[in-house]
C-alpha cells in the first residue's frame, strides 16, 4: 500500500484499537484481581475460622503459647493434621486429603497472644509482621471474642500476594487477555486495511482524473460512489466543476476561432486591396483609402469589443454605481444616434413615463453612466441598422411589477425596432458571442457578433439583465433592460 493517507488511516485505527483493547485488559485485570483477592480473602477467613477452635485448645489445654511454634513446624514436616484437632476429628486420607493438607500447612500464618505478642510467624516478613500487629481487629479471634487468647492471620490475611486462587486467575486472565487482544489486534487490522482501501479507492481516482484534467483532457469524469457522503459529494463537485472547465475550454477554442475568423476577412480584404494598390490594379483614388480605411475601423472595432470582453471576464471593470435619470440616459443616446437616424430616414420616438406617481420624481436607476450609455448605444445602433428605411425606433422606461432576480425592485428601459424580428427559438443565443442571425447582414453592417455579448456581460456587472421579446407593434424586436430602481 503506498504511504500517505491509507497508511495513516490504518495506523490511526489500529492505534485507537490497540488503546480500546489496553484500557479495557487494564481494567479486566484490575477487577478481576479484585475479586479474585476478595474470594481468596473470604476463603482464608473462613479456613481460619475453623482453626481457631483448635488452636485456642492447645493454649486451653497447656495455658501458654509454650511450645506451639514448634508444635506447628512438627505438623507441617510430618503433614500431620495439627496436634491441636479434637480426636477423632482428623480429615480425610488419600493424596487428596494430603493436598489439601499440605496447601493448608503451608499458607503464610501469623499467630499473636492477646498482648499482641508473636507466637508463630511462617511465610511472611517482619514488615508485614508490624503491619499485621496494628491490624488486629481484621484477624479471626482465637477464643471468646470478649476474652480473647490470640488472633490468628491465614493465608491471604496474612500477606495477600500468596493468595493462589489470585495468582492463578490473574495468570489465566493475562493469557486469554493477550491471546484475545492479538485475535482483535489482526481482525482490526485486516477490518482497517479493507475499509481504508474501500474509502481510498475513490480519492485515488479524484487523483488520477486530476492529472488527467492537468494533462488537458478535459472530458475525464470520475464514478460518484453509491453512499452519499463527503467523498461521493467530492466526486459529484469534481464532476460539475471538470464539466464547467471543458464548457469554458470549448467556449475559448470557439471564441478563439471565432475572433481569428472574423479579423481574417477584413485583413485578407485589406491586404488584397493593397497589393492591388501596390501592382498598380488600383489606382490610388479615394474610393479606395476609404475601402481600407473601412476594413482597419472593422479590425479596430473588433479589437476593441474583445479587451471589453476579456476586462469584463478579468473583472478589471470600474464601476461607479450612482443614480442615474431614465429620461436623461435616454435623451443622451437619442442624441448620439440622431444624426445616423436622420441619414436613413429612421424615426426616433421616445416614450417616457417621466415622473413616479407616489413620490412625484422623475424615475432612476442604478448604475454606472458610461456603461448604461455603452448598453443602450449597442441597443440603438442595433435597432436602426435592423430597421428599415423610413421606420422608427422607439425607446421608453417603466417601473417593474415584481422583484428581479437579484432581490431589487426594477425600473426596465426598453427599445424596439421595425426590423425582421428575432425566432423564438433564436433568442437566447443572440446574447452569445460571434452569433449572428443574418451573416451577411451583419457583416456587410460592420457589427462584430460582439455587440450583444457585451451589453449582457455589462448588465450582468450591475446586478441588471436583458431579455428579448417581440415588439408591441407586431413587427420588430423589443430589448428590455431591467436595473435596479434607484
């Protein structure tokens, strides 16, 4: 597997594992070591329970504790039931009975006389000794428990690390403990491996479609995951965003084309048309320096449509977003183009609402001014190179009805024409670049293909859209600008 996030994941699980596993041992051992210590303190009180009648009738008998301990050590040598047993009280026979015997004899023992004074002490240290004297009220009482002769400490009472039902189930626990823990340990680490490789597969693919989009094949797509988590959510983004890059790619090849296509034939007419001036085809008359002087303004137009478009999509456009009045936009644009209306003998009739009703003021907008001049200079000079002779154009503003799409009440300036009109089917590629419904037409008119391109871009800047409608005459089309109302 190689290193880096399946590797780490993997560590990580077998880590927490490994820490769930030692924390849970850590407290089997504790308890059960608890309980098995109490037992076996339970079962050596007990046992020292039934051997303190004995004892207490060898002090009963010899009224001392002379000769005791070595009374016991005689006992344990000769595995003798002590000689303190009533006759005809002597347990069992057989190696089972020597057993039992034999573990009693020799479990740690500790004997004291009711002044507190050693009688027998076997199995056990000094330390433990002075330790065991000032705990003399947890010892089974030798005798009467008002009139004691002795006290006597068995077993695990007397040094609890000799408890061998505690040692032994402590070593029993230890090894299941640690047999379990490596079961777990390697199931959890082959459950971890699997997942991880499940979970990593596709990252790895996100990854390898990565490169491929770097590498420029921009139709690479990865498999969304059936579960719907942060990694099929991953791939689903990676999808959209690798579908929107090749759109934006297809889109730059086309305008490439397109903007190499269109400069082609106005520089092919101009280089053709100068090297006829040159052979001496064409004789250097006027006709022909406006024929040139034609086809470089046609370059010139293009060039410029496209910094406009390439500031516009840089965001490198300033805008100075102020009130501006409809009447006065329009006005302005009437007489920019009412020279070029007049020539072709084209009406241009404005039709203003020029006051608002509720607060008796003339109706604005917001947005910049050059650039509202720029939209409606492009709206009207398509108006009047699709009117015909003798037609009109007419121009008008309007208070919206609802809210627009960015959340503002709108004002929508609107101008129409006389011209062909535009198909249902054909307006939403009329905003799209290098899109012209009459080829000819529009060449022949000198237009770009750029114009309303632009005019959606500019409008889009200043939270304002377009849309295209048949005009309310019948013939012609009508562009509606909506802008925010100032």
């Amino acid at each position: 597997m190689k290193p880096g996030i399946a590797r780490h994941l993997v560590f990580s699980h077998l880590l927490m594992v490994a820490l769930a596993i030692g924390v849970f041992v850590l407290v089997l051992v504790t308890v059960t070591d608890r309980q098995a210590a109490a037992a076996g303190l339970r079962a050596d009180q007990a046992t020292a329970t039934q051997l303190a009648p004995w004892i207490e009738r060898f002090y009963r008998e010899r009224g001392s504790w002379l000769g005791f301990s070595r009374a016991f050590d005689d006992s344990r040598l000769a595995l003798r039931p002590p000689m303190m047993m009533p006759r005809g009280a002597m347990v069992r026979r057989g190696p089972s009975a020597e057993h039992e015997l034999r573990v009693l004899l020799e479990q740690p023992i500790i004997v004291f006389s009711r002044a507190g004074d050693v009688v027998v002490a076997r199995g056990v240290t000094d330390r433990i000794v002075e330790t065991r004297r000032t705990e003399l009220s947890r010892a089974v009482v030798i005798g009467d428990s008002g009139n004691p002769v002795g006290y006597l400490f068995l077993g695990a009472m007397a040094n609890p690390d000799s408890n061998p039902l505690r040692v032994l189930i402590a070593r029993t626990t230890r090894a299941a403990a640690g047999a379990t823990s490596v079961v777990v340990l390697i199931a959890a680490a082959l459950a971890s491996v699997l997942w991880t490789r499940r979970l990593v597969r596709p990252l790895r693919s996100l990854t390898a479609a990565a490169a491929s989009m770097a590498r420029g094949e921009y139709g690479t797509r990865v498999v969304v995951p059936v579960r719907r988590d942060e990694i099929a959510d991953l791939a689903g983004s990676f999808n959209e965003m690798a579908t929107e890059i090749e759109a934006q790619e297809t889109s730059r090849k086309r305008f490439v084309a397109d903007a190499a296509h269109e400069l082609r034939t106005p520089l092919s007419l101009v280089a053709t048309r100068v090297e006829m001036l040159e052979s001496g085809l064409y004789s250097p008359t006027s006709d022909q320096w406006q024929a040139l002087r034609s086809g470089v303004g046609r370059m010139q137009r293009l060039v410029d449509d496209l910094q406009i478009l390439a500031r516009i999509e840089a965001r490198r456009v300033t805008l100075r977003i102020e009130p501006i009045d409809t009447h006065d936009a329009i006005a302005q644009v009437i007489s920019a183009f009412e020279p070029a209306a007049t020539l072709r003998k084209i009406g241009l009739i404005v039709i203003t609402d020029h006051s608002d009703n509720s607060t008796n003021k003339r109706p604005a907008v917001l947005a910049d001014r050059e650039r509202l001049h720029q939209v409606l200079s492009n709206l009207v000079d398509n108006a009047i190179r699709y009117s015909a002779e003798g037609g009109t154009v007419r121009l008008g503003a309007e208070p919206g009805e609802r809210e627009g799409e960015h959340g503002f009440t709108p004002m929508t300036i609107w101008i129409e024409d006389d011209g062909p009109g535009i198909p249902v089917s054909e307006r939403k590629r009329v905003f799209e670049r290098f899109v012209r419904l009459d080829e000819a037409r529009d060449r022949s008119s000198g237009g770009s293909g750029l114009g309303l391109a632009i005019v959606s871009e500019l409008l889009q800047l200043q939270n304002g859209s377009i849309r295209v409608e048949d005009a309310m005459t019948g013939t012609g089309a009508r562009f509606s600008v909506s802008l925010p109302r100032a």
